[in-house]
C-alpha cells in the first residue's frame, strides 16, 4: 500500500475539488457590484509617432465613462527592470521608460496608447474602435531584426538612446583572454550557429485585472493574473503609481498558469487602479487571446554562435559563446536577468571545463517585449551546449554518451566552483546518464531502427544532458550582480486554537500544488492531519511577504522559510510543554504530534498546547508570549541545481519531413522528492512546452513587425495527439546540502533538458541515413525538415 | 434583446439577451456558471466546451438565442447528486490530469462527449478526441491517463511510466 499522507506521498490533490466542479475563482469569474470594463486601444503599426489620438471620438458614445491617454500617466514613474546590468565597457545598461500608456511614440503592434472605460464590455469595445479609426500614427520603419537594429543607429525604437542596444555583457570578462587563447591552441573547434526561437508563453488564462478604490479609506484593491502578488504591489505602489504599500492589496486569486508571463507588472494593472480610483467604482480588464499574444511578455529569441574547443578524444577546453538577445521595445521586469544570469552562469553545464566565456548583446526591438519563460535562459544555455556537443561529436566520430560522460563533473568533485562562477553543491550525473540509458533502452535502439526502416521511417535518437541553477538566491550575491530586490521568501505558520493551522506563504501556487504539498510537509512536521492544515496564498493582505512563484524556487526557498516557521512553533511548543509538564525545556521532546519528557510517559498533545497558548490559564507568561503564531524569513546560502539526463528517439517520414516522437525518457535528480505525483506531473508538462519549441512553436513577425502568428489558428502549440507519454525518474537523488529539506526545484527541468534532446534525435535520424546536416534551427517543422533533406 | 429560455444543468433559466450574446457569455455572466471558461477568441483552446443536447460544444462559437430550447450542461452538472466527484472528475483527480484547472472543463466535458460515443477508447483515440482541448500544464500525459481509467481500462499498463 503506497504511503498516503507525509513527505514522499502522492497525495491526491485537495485544489482539484473546486478546479473538477467548475468553482473555482479565476479574476475573470469575479464580478465586483457596479464594475465597469476597460478595453485598450492598442497600436496596428509596430513603430509610429503618435500625431494625434481620438480620444474625443468615444466622448458621448453609449455607456462611455472614461477615456485615458498617455498624457494622463506621462507624470507617473515607469515600470522599472528588476535587474540592473552593466556592459563590458562598465557602463549601466540603457532602461528607457516604460510607460503606462504609450505617448509620443507606439512601439510594438499591440503597445496600447490609450483605454476606454464604459459601463458594459461591448459599449467599451465599440468606443475603442471608434478611439483607433479616429486616431493618426505617422508609421515609421520598423526594426524587428536583431542584426539590423544594431547596425542601423538612425533608427532608434528609444529617440533618446544613442543605438539600440540595451547592453553588451561579458561573463567573465577575466576569463576572455584565456578562453580565446585556449580556443586559438586547442586541437579541434567545433563552432555552431543557432537561432532560439521565440515562443509566446501561453497560459491558458489570459491575463486579467480588476481594480477597486474605497474612498472613505483611500484604500485600492487589484486583483489580477500574477505569479507573485507583493513584487506587483511594490511595483505598483513604489514605483508606477505612487501609492502608499499599505493602501493597496493585491490579490492573486486562482491562475490560471503562468510559465513566467505572469510575474511581471504589466501597464494595464495600473490603469485599472487609475480608472477604479477617478470612477469610484470597480474597473475590471479581461485580455482577449490576441492581446495574450500581442502583449504578454515573449520568450527566448536568441541567435547564437557557439564554439566548443577540445582535444582529438573529445576532452573539453573550452565554450565561447556570442548572443543576440531580443529584449523587444520595452524592458519587462526580468528581461535584463534572463539572458544575463541565468543563461550565462550556466553555460559550463555539468561539465569539467575550465575556461568559458559568454557574451551577450541584448537589443531592442519594434516586438513585444521578451522575458523568462519557463526555464528563462536556461533552456538557452542547454541548448546551445548539447547542440554543439553532439555536432562536435559527429565530426571527429565519437560517441556522445561517451563524450559526455568523460566531461561530466564525478561526485567526489562537489562542492565545485565552475569557470562562470557558480557552486554546484552537489550532483551525480552519471547516475542520471546511466538511469535514463537503461529506461530508454538505448541497447534495444538498432533493432527500434530496423522496424521504423522496415515502415520507411528514419529513426534517430538523441541525447541532452542538462543542469540549471534554480531556487533564485541569495540576496547578497544577487545584490552585487545588479538585483534590485532581495530573493529570500516568507511564511507565516499560525497554529489555532483549536489546533488546526493556517500557513500564509510568499510562493503563488497556479498548477503547482502548493495547497496540497506544502500541507503534507507541515503535517508531517506537526504530526498532524493534512485535513487539518489550510495554505492561503496569493493576498498581500494576509501574508507576511513574499517573492512568489519562478524560477522553480516555490519549495527551495519559500517552502524551507515555512518548515524554519514551523521548527519556531515546535520550539515555543516545548517551553508551553515544559511549563505544563514541569520539567525542564531540554527535556521536552516532540515527535508524532506529542510533546514528552523524555524518559517518562508524561506528555501534552500539540492540541493540548496550541489550546494552552491561546486560553493561556496554566502558562508561564512572565517569561512566554500567549499565542501560537511564527513567521520565517528565509535566504538561501546558494542556489539549487537540479540536473538530469534526457534521451528521445524520434521517426522521421523522409517524404513529408513530419517527425514523430516515438519515445521520451528523463532521469532527473531533483534531490529530496515531496510528492512524486506532482513532480513527474511538472515534468510531463515542462518536456511538452519543450517539444513544442523543437517541433511546433515560433513567434513569427514580419518585416514591419506585425506578428503573424497571432492566434491558435497559425501559432502551434502542443495538442495531445502531437505527443508522447513521457517516461520520468527521479530516483538518482542528491538531496540539496543546504537547505534542510533538501530539495532542488523541478518545474523549468522538462523545459530546459528536452530542446536539444529532440533536435539531436532528429539529426542523429537524417545523418544515420546518410544526409550530412550539422543543424536545423527549431522549430523543425516538416517543412524545416524536408528542405533540409533535399537541399 | 430577446427573451432566451434553455434547460442548465437540469434547471429551466430564462434570460434577456442580445442576438450577438454567445452561449459562453450567457453561462457566464447571464448564469454566472463560471466554471465555463474562455481561454481564447478563435475556437481553437476548447476551454469552453459545454454540451448542447448531449453534443459537445464550444459555447465561445454559439450565439445563446441559437440553442433557445435546449438542454445545455456544464462542468458544474458533473458531479454526482450528492455532491461527490463523478467517474471522469474522480479520474482527473486520482491520475493528477490538472495543474491550474483553467482547461479542465473543457477538457472534462469533451472526455464526457467522447465516452459516449466511443465508451472504450484507445490511446491514440483519446489523443485524438482530446485534440480540440488545449492544455499548456500537463503535456497530457495525466490527462490521457484519466480518460482511460474513466473509460475502466488500466491506465498505468496502457501509459509508459
């Protein structure tokens, strides 16, 4: 019988309930009494100057309340990077402005440049039509490829930068002349150029806002799409709009996934709480799909050229690495971190090399901006690797789970400082090689081969190995990098009267199930029913603080400042059980749900002592607060690094150049494992969001920068008939040393290690049949494909 | 506006609506039947599937006076009359077919469509029927794994592990 309740259980999921019944409470199911709607008025051209807007065209139209332009928010600050990070020469990276609602200037399709308030959504929607028809925008060129923008300083997406260029980073810089050297003296340089293609996030919510003022209180209340409720408020409050922190709530109630889309303030929040406050009524903002994909923050989109230097036996020596980085036309919140420091620092992978190099130019863009998406410079950084390791294996004839292993950093090695100067705590990423070779029946593939030949198919298999650093922190270190906040989290564990808890957490679950497993590591703390147990997140109201949900840090760093809460409760529970048991405090033990003296069998239940702290009549308060109630803050030592093997075998239709994934197999070392169900649940769906990006998904503009694919009509994303079942392990565990749950993060894995796993099978399937192709960019669409067959 | 009477989830309702009001804005805002969601403005995500006399619909692509006389259900008529889970929730549930539940009607009321007509279902069938539902969380691993097992067959022999 499988355990059912406590750490390492699959507990069945207590959010499903309401999900299964249709109850329950996305922003878009809440009416608030009198509510008005917002609907923007969003740019057609992707760069122009606005002459005039027509915001006098919806005046007297019916159920019209209000029209907002740019010139009411060019006062207000603008929404700021979160990162600050300086180029090679020194410099600090260019931030223009972001504003509210576009003035002067609209720079991407969909920048919207003014919002109409009416009484109903239809009255709003009509009264924006006749704004945009009304409006003039003098269209200028627009710059949308990356190349171009850089060389072509005439055209600016900012008027007042000098270029378009954000910033151009060196990591390490110190390392530049040895890696260059290394390179010049090595044996053999495999160089590779590639595009990361850009992906729209896509959650399957859209975003959503509603905005409230009380005026008798001068309170505001938002409630909306986020990942992370208290980054919002403080970016609303602090910096967009002026308010006081402690005049606004946030509240993130149920979302409806995020992938990364969702952690960032977007301007249509702060209009909402603008327009709430003039109206003194609720305005609430519904995203259509197309505004998803015009507007919600992109992924990826870099070119690379990469070089791996080595010797003949395929000892490596060194990575260089040159991006482009598209940022869009406006800086979201994390677009200056992800293709910094958290794509370069990890670009030695699992790999003993010792020197490496990255650089990284991040340039504007007439696109929508780019920001983390699921894995968020990670996926990049693999991909570039185990691309380039499998190209360099096919041209000097070596095996490419050999390769990898003769490089792979061994156990003995950790903890280990990497040439772009990260720690490893720990790994072992032989085991996971071997772990996923052996489910993957890699000795079975010739015969699998045989059969597809037999079919007329071409099979190929390939091979990715991954690691990333996750669990976002510690702040100090982060500090010196360019954060401009901390990355620690908070938990408050509030032990009731009656014994049930109450536990308000920093991380936002939206699909990760933090209601149900961070419940089964407080009852297995406390000894007691799960059932017992009520995690509330998602309002900045009831909660201490919090960073929220990315960068797969949910249980690394918020759900360890939950567990140190709840040590503070079982610590003040001894002196309650000492006083009541009249025995000294050392000699107080706790373990079941039962405080005892040891050696004797004089004990109080954690009831019994929760009751005392509140009806505190035998209770040593001279020395002892009343009350059962602690808050953690937690900063973590280090980062987490999760690391895995991945392998698929793919079949390839050489007529038609359609690749089919035949089999998909990931062993992953996630370090201690809470709830395996909703771990390898977070894998599936993190390796099909990677599947996508190897075979479906691209964002594609054209040359004037209109998005051409703007809906689920012409943008693919993965359906259930495009994809495997996914065959996962996370039994090759190394718990993470420094955190005492020992645990490492597994939501960004399958989206970060299955990229370069399928395009490798896909190469591996065109080369064993004798077509020599070192590389097609993704996605590789049966066209890709083909072409590349019959070049 | 136009008075529109329909059968939801066993209840006669009647409302004023517009000719341009879609049955998933009816449910919604008329009904305030929430569980109906609307995940994209092409009838491309499914998110918004409900049934129409025992035919799975997408209620985005239906005007409300269109279906005036039907019998309409949706995700909040699934559960059993008291209250509990029916097979195809209780099997989304037990096998984790769902992460942030906004596809989960949808893709509930279109396993619901498909049962019926094909009651035991083979892999590529389900993956097949369920090709009109978006989801972004599960890779459809869990989601595959449910309908089996709502259709009675063994899911975890039938799915790789």
């Amino acid at each position: 019988m499988p355990k059912d309740h406590g750490i390492g259980a699959s507990v069945k999921r207590r959010e499903d309930i309401r999900f299964l019944t249709g109850t329950g409470n996305y922003t878009d199911d809440i009416t608030i009494h009198g509510q008005a709607y917002a609907v923007f008025v969003r740019s057609n051209v992707a760069h122009g100057r606005i002459v005039s807007v027509g915001a006098e065209a919806a005046k007297g139209m019916p159920g019209v309340l209000a029209v907002f332009t740019g010139e009411d928010f060019k006062d207000v600050g603008g929404n700021p990077a979160g990162w600050l990070i300086k180029s090679r020469n020194g410099e600090a990276m260019r931030e223009p402005k972001r504003p509210v609602l576009a003035h002067g200037k609209v720079r991407h399709v969909g920048d919207a440049y003014a919002a109409v308030i009416a009484q109903s959504y239809n009255e709003a929607k009509t009264a924006a039509q006749a704004i945009s028809d009304a409006s003039v925008i003098e269209e200028l060129p627009a710059i949308v490829d990356m190349r171009q923008a850089l060389a072509d300083t005439s055209n600016r997406v900012h008027d007042e930068l000098p270029d378009n260029e954000c910033f151009d980073w060196g990591w390490i810089e110190d390392n530049r002349a040895k890696v260059d050297e290394a390179i010049k003296s090595a044996p053999h340089v495999t160089t590779l150029n590639l595009i990361n293609n850009r992906l729209v996030p896509n959650a399957m919510e859209p975003r959503a806002s509603i905005g409230e003022y009380f005026p008798g209180t001068g309170d505001y209340k938002l409630t909306t799409t986020s990942q992370n409720p208290h980054l919002t408020r403080l970016l609303v409050a602090a910096f967009v709009l002026g308010i006081p922190e402690n005049k606004l709530t946030v509240v993130a109630p149920d979302v409806g996934g995020g992938f990364g889309s969702k952690i960032y303030h977007y301007g249509e929040e702060a209009l909402v709480l603008a327009a709430a406050k003039k109206l003194k009524r609720a305005v609430k903002w519904t995203a259509e799909r197309s505004e998803s994909f015009l507007t919600d923050a992109h992924g990826r989109d870099h070119v690379t050229k990469i070089e791996l230097a080595c010797d003949l036996e395929g000892n490596f020596i060194a990575f260089r690495t040159e991006t482009m980085a598209n940022v869009g036309a406006y800086l979201s919140n994390f677009a200056t971190v992800t293709p910094t420091f958290l794509h370069g620092t990890l670009m030695a992978g699992p790999y003993k090399v010792p020197n490496v190099y990255v650089n990284v130019k991040t340039v504007f863009t007439n696109t929508a901006p780019v920001d983390a998406y699921r894995g968020a410079g990670r996926p990049e950084a693999t991909y570039s690797l185990e691309r380039v390791v499998d190209k360099m294996c096919r041209e000097l004839g070596l095996d490419p789970f050999e390769v990898r292993r003769k490089n792979f950093l061994t156990p003995d090695m950790f903890p280990y400082t990497t040439p772009v100067g990260l720690a490893y705590d720990t790994g072992n990423y032989h085991a996971t090689l071997d772990k996923a070779i052996q489910l993957g029946d890699v000795a079975g593939f010739e015969a699998r081969r045989a059969a597809s030949a037999a079919k007329g198919k071409l099979r190929g298999l390939g091979l990715s190995t991954w690691i990333e650093a996750c669990g976002i922190a510690p702040s100090n270190l982060v500090g010196i990098l360019g954060a401009r906040v901390g990355l620690y989290d908070a938990a408050t564990v509030r032990v009731n009267a009656t014994g049930n808890v109450s536990v308000m957490v920093g991380a936002h679950s939206h699909g990760q199930s933090h209601e149900t497993v961070f419940a089964q590591i407080v009852g297995a703390m406390f000894g007691i029913p799960e059932g017992s147990i009520e995690i509330v997140h998602g309002d900045t109201s009831k909660i201490p603080f919090g960073m929220g949900s990315y960068g797969s840090r949910s249980l690394a760093v918020c759900g360890q400042a939950m567990a140190n809460a709840c040590d503070k409760v079982i610590a003040k529970g001894k002196k309650i059980a000492a006083h009541m048991l009249e025995a000294n405090e050392g000699e107080i033990l706790f373990s079941d749900g039962v405080f005892s003296v040891s050696g004797t069998n004089r004990s109080k239940t954690f009831g019994e002592i929760a009751f005392s702290a509140y009806v505190p009549h035998n209770y040593p308060l001279a020395t002892l607060e009343p009350g059962l109630e602690e808050t953690a803050f937690y900063d973590p030592a280090n980062f987490t690094y999760p690391a895995g093997a991945y392998i698929c075998e793919v079949e390839v239709d050489p007529d038609t150049g359609k690749v089919d994934i035949a089999s998909f197999t990931c062993a992953d070392d996630f370090g201690n494992v809470m709830n395996p169900m909703v771990v390898e649940g977070q894998v599936h769906g993190g390796v099909v969001q990677g599947i996508g990006q190897a075979l479906l998904e691209l964002g594609v503009y054209d040359e004037n920068g209109q998005l051409l694919t703007g809906s689920y009509m012409d943008y693919a994303m993965p359906r259930a008939d495009d994809v495997p079942f996914v065959t996962v392990d996370h039994s090759c565990s190394t718990p993470c040393t420094h955190n005492a749950l020992g645990v490492k993060g597994c939501g960004e894995a399958g989206a970060i290690g299955s990229p370069p796993a399928v395009v490798n099978a896909v190469l591996d399937a065109l080369n064993r049949a004798g077509k020599k192709i070192d590389h097609i960019d993704m996605p590789l669409t049966p066209s890709r494909v083909w072409s590349a067959m019959n070049a | 506006m136009t008075k529109v009477t329909m059968t939801v989830n066993g209840m006669s309702v009647s409302a004023q609506t517009e000719g341009r009001t879609l049955l998933s804005a009816f449910l919604r805002e008329g009904l305030a039947l929430t569980g109906t969601h609307i995940g994209c403005d092409t009838s491309q995500c499914g998110a918004c599937v409900v049934h129409v006399d025992g035919q799975a619909v997408k209620s985005c692509a239906v005007f409300a006076q269109d279906v005036a006389g039907a019998t309409v259900t949706t995700i909040e008529g699934m559960a059993n009359a008291d209250g509990s889970l029916g097979v195809i929730q209780a099997a989304f549930q037990e096998h984790h077919g769902l992460q942030c539940g906004f596809c989960t009607p949808g893709m509930v009321m279109s396993t619901a469509a498909l049962l019926a007509i094909n009651p035991k279902p083979t892999v590529e069938e389900i993956r097949h029927g369920l090709d009109g539902n978006i989801c972004r969380c599960t890779g459809y691993h869990n989601i595959v794994k449910a309908v089996l097992a709502a259709s009675g067959q063994d899911a975890t022999a039938m799915a790789a592990e």
